[in-house]
C-alpha cells in the first residue's frame, strides 16, 4: 500500500495584525502554492492508495478555506480516498468539510488504519 501524507499546511485565506504569529503569516507565501507543488511532484512518482491530510490543514480556517484545501488536493488525486487528522489550529470549520474530528478507521485493501486526534 502506498500512502501519501502530507502535513501542516496552516492555509487559510486572511490572516489578520492582531498578533506576531498572525503578522509572520502574513507575510509569508500563500502554502497554496508549496501545496500544488509537493502535489504535481507526487504526481511524478507513481500511484498511491490513499492521502492523508494530518495536522492543521488550515490555521483556525473557514469553512471555504477547508474547502479550497480539498479542492485542490481532490484537482490532482481525485480517485483516492482522503483521510484527514486535525491539528491544534484546525477548528469547528473542519468538521464541515471533512467529518468528525473524533478518532476514525478506515478500510483500505486488507489493511485498517486508525486516525487518532
């Protein structure tokens, strides 16, 4: 089985000045474009069962921003089965688009894989 995983990717559409961490996100590159990359470079190197979207997919998103995210994750893997794990800056706003946030197991080929928050 091959799984793709790809991690905190604290995406989220406006970041506000309310503190320095804020101020930082801000300043930095939208992680859409880091996003698209490591995808079009996972492209590259053959087929994978399953992706996992694990720890703060969006920093404290809405709910369009969770749905941004999996647009673009499902534009490049549209087949596979997407399993996602909440971080510490993912909100209420990720159960919307991705489900519970409580623990989670998935079926895949004759293998089980749990999600633990």
């Amino acid at each position: 089985m091959r799984i793709l995983q790809l991690s905190d990717i604290h995406y989220r559409t406006h970041y506000t000045n309310d503190n320095a961490y804020e101020r930082l996100l801000a300043k930095l590159e939208s992680p859409l474009k880091h996003l698209e990359l490591c995808l079009q470079d996972a492209l590259q190197h053959g087929e994978y069962d399953c992706l996992c979207l694990t720890g703060d997919i969006c920093d404290n998103g809405s709910v369009d921003d969770y749905q941004t995210v999996e647009s673009i994750v499902k534009k490049y893997f549209p087949e596979i089965p997407i399993i996602t794990i909440p971080g510490n800056h993912d909100n209420e706003n990720y159960q919307q688009v991705f489900g519970s946030k409580s623990h989670t197991t998935y079926q895949l080929q004759n293998y089980t894989i749990l999600a633990l928050k």
